[in-house]
C-alpha cells in the first residue's frame, strides 16, 4: 500500500481519526490490519494514510456520506470500535471533512 493514498479528483471525503494510546496494545496491530484490508472492500473506499507518534493520525477517504456511514456500523469495525474504547485507546476524536481541493508534489 502506498504511504500516501491515490485519491481521485475532489470531491470526496475525509475521515480523520486521530487517537491516544493507552497502556495495552495486546491484539491491536492485527485488528487494525484486519481494518484496513476490510476498509479497502466497501462500497465508496478510496484509500487510507496512518503514521502514529505520541498521537496517531489515520485518514480513510471515501466517496459519499453514505459509504461512510455504512463502514461505521459494519459488524467487524463496530467490534474493533468497542475494544478501541475498552483497550487500546485514552481519547480519540473522529472528524468527517468535505474535500474540495487537492494538489501534490512527487520529487521523483
């Protein structure tokens, strides 16, 4: 997967997750490897981007409000919501934003 995500021509959306590890992170990198690869199969999902410090930062991007609200209450991703709020997590804050504007720089 490409460290930043190949999005089509604005519009789409954002979905900016950005978290606070708590103590344990027992089970959490094979759940979130099983959420990115679960992500990539819905309807609307466009691409992913993740980097984790003293906080982490993943932004999925999708299509339409609707794709959105679907990956929300898929059955696996609900699961890993729940343990997120009872092992992984101390705060987080999701953020859905309106893309209207994007442009690159590639040194190749």
């Amino acid at each position: 997967m490409a460290l930043i995500a190949e999005t089509p021509t604005p519009p789409y959306y954002a979905v900016i997750f950005t978290s606070v590890a708590a103590d344990t992170d027992e089970g959490y990198a094979e759940t979130a490897a099983h959420m990115v690869a679960l992500a990539a199969q819905q309807p609307g999902f466009l691409g992913i981007e993740s980097a984790r410090e003293s906080v982490g930062i993943t932004v999925s991007y999708w299509t339409d409000l609707e794709s959105i609200k679907f990956w929300k209450s898929q059955a696996d991703h609900l699961l890993a919501q729940k343990l997120g709020r009872e092992k992984w997590y101390s705060a987080y804050t999701t953020r859905i934003a309106h893309v209207e504007k994007e442009y690159s720089f590639i040194n190749c």
